[in-house]
C-alpha cells in the first residue's frame, strides 16, 4: 500500500497566494517545467484556499514557496496552513523554499535590522532552527520598485565547485548559538556565498522527521532568457547568465538533495547555451 501511495505523489505544487512576485512565480513555473518536462511530473499552482480546504498532501512530491514577500505568507498561512505544511514534510514530503521562501522556512526572519522599512519576527515552520537574516548583500541597497539591487552570486557548492546565479534580496543562514553543534548535525549546507565575509551559508537541507526541506536564498530558477534584456540594470547579468550555465549545478544539487528524479541537467544546460530572448512584464511585488 505504501509504494502505491508513492505513486501518485506526481504533483510538484508552487504556491500562488498573496506574496508570491509575479516574476518569481512565472520564472519558477517556465524553469520546472522545463526540468521535468521529461518525467512523471505534474507542476501546478496552488493558492491559500486549496492549500487550506483540500488534500494536497496525498498526491504532492514537492512544495514550493517561491520569491516574494514572506510577511504576507505568515500572516495567511500561520496556524493552520503551517501545520498542514508541517505535517506534510514530517510524513515525508519536500519542502523547496526560494528567497522569500527560504526566510519563511526559518525560525526568525531578520530583515533590514535598524532601518525604517526592518522585519525581526519569528516564524512558524522552524525547518532552520536559527535566522534568515537579509539582505545578504547590503550594497546597493535593496530596492522595492526596481532591478537595481539585483547582482550576480558567486557560490562555492557542496563538492566545492563554483556556480553563479541571480540574487535579489535573499537571506544568508546564520546558526542559533544555543546547541549551535546538534543543529549542524541536522543540517547540510549545500551551498555558501563566496563574495561575503566568511562565506555564510546560501542554501541549507534539513531533514525533518521522515521529510526534507531545502531553504535557498538566491534564485537558481531565474532563466535568462525570460529576464527584461532592455532593463539596464539586468542587462550584464542577462549577458553573464547566458555564457555560464552554472546555475543548472545548483538546481542539479538541490533537486538530487530532495531526492526528486535524476534529471540530465548536462543537457539542459547545453540547450539554455544560446536561447533567444523573451520578456516578462512587471517585477511583481517583493520584499524579499
């Protein structure tokens, strides 16, 4: 009964709720199904009154919280939607968090600490024990109506090899100092920023219960070839994420961690290598 159960977990959910960037989730949606457009995976959006009201749980291989803004998250989904959640990684679903996702997975979110515009509130799910603390890369400062504080990020990966990709307002993951040694044991860093002091951890895997659960402060589903390539401020990271294709090592790296479907990222990579350029209008609302 139990491996007919696996069977019909086919469905990788992206949420759509209040919060979620317009860009974030169009970009998370076109990538993945690209991925796994190969193999038996269904990818559809869920909104909150599905995620609340119907039983997602039994069919769902993966959820994913995409980029946006995490305060809308908690305040729809705290209580009941973070229980259903909850319970469905500890029965021994996937869990994938990008950006706002990935604060939202934490214990404690901390934005912006000391300006006007800063978040420090603890959050529900804890599948980090410690904080999201964001932006990981102050300088420029992170903007809410443009492009311009959107960088490349240089990471050094799991096996030590390197690999770029688009960054805007995500978190870095800093330990809680309490039982500071049993929450490394729980937790695997996949990947670290290499261009900020000490290389603090840029993607995490936790393992909860029967479950897992990848927290990921950049945007490795961001595909060029869908960015705004007559926006000034994307149009060098449009350039560079076109002739390096390393961001297909983080998402090989992620997907692999989740233990999702081998998919041949090698030749995904090889046919992102000279794509002709689309645009996605609007950045969508974002605060981190």
């Amino acid at each position: 009964m139990a491996a007919d159960a696996n069977i019909l977990k086919n469905m990788i959910l992206i949420y759509s709720g209040k919060g979620v960037g317009a860009t974030s989730l169009k970009q998370t949606k076109c990538t993945f199904s690209k991925i796994f457009r190969d193999h038996n995976y269904q990818i559809r959006t869920i909104n909150l009154k599905q995620l609340l009201n119907s039983s997602w749980e039994s069919r769902c291989a993966l959820l994913i919280m995409p980029g946006g803004a995490d305060v809308p998250y908690d305040r729809a989904l705290r209580g009941k939607g973070n229980a259903k959640i909850l319970n469905y990684v500890k029965q021994g679903g996937r869990y994938l968090g990008i950006c706002a996702g990935a604060y939202y997975g934490t214990s404690q979110v901390i934005w912006n600490a000391g300006k006007k515009d800063q978040i420090i509130e603890d959050r529900e799910l804890k599948f980090f024990k410690g904080s999201a603390i964001g932006p990981a890369f102050k300088n420029p400062p992170y903007s809410y109506t443009d492009e311009s504080s959107a960088r490349i990020a240089r990471l050094t990966l799991k096996n030590n090899d390197q690999a770029i990709t688009y960054y805007n307002g995500g978190c870095l993951f800093k330990f809680e100092q309490k039982n500071k040694s049993k929450i490394k044991k729980e937790i695997s860093i996949l990947a670290k920023y290499r261009d900020l002091k000490g290389q603090p951890a840029a993607i995490i895997l936790s393992k909860i219960e029967k479950g897992k659960a990848v927290l990921c402060g950049p945007h490795p589903e961001f595909d060029p070839s869908l960015m705004n390539n007559k926006d000034p401020h994307l149009k060098k990271i449009i350039k560079k994420l076109h002739s390096d294709q390393s961001r297909f090592a983080i998402l090989e790296l992620i997907f692999n961690s989740l233990d999702l479907s081998r998919v041949n990222f090698k030749k995904l990579s090889e046919t992102n290598t000279q794509p002709k350029p689309k645009k996605i209008n609007g950045r969508g609302a974002k605060s981190h």
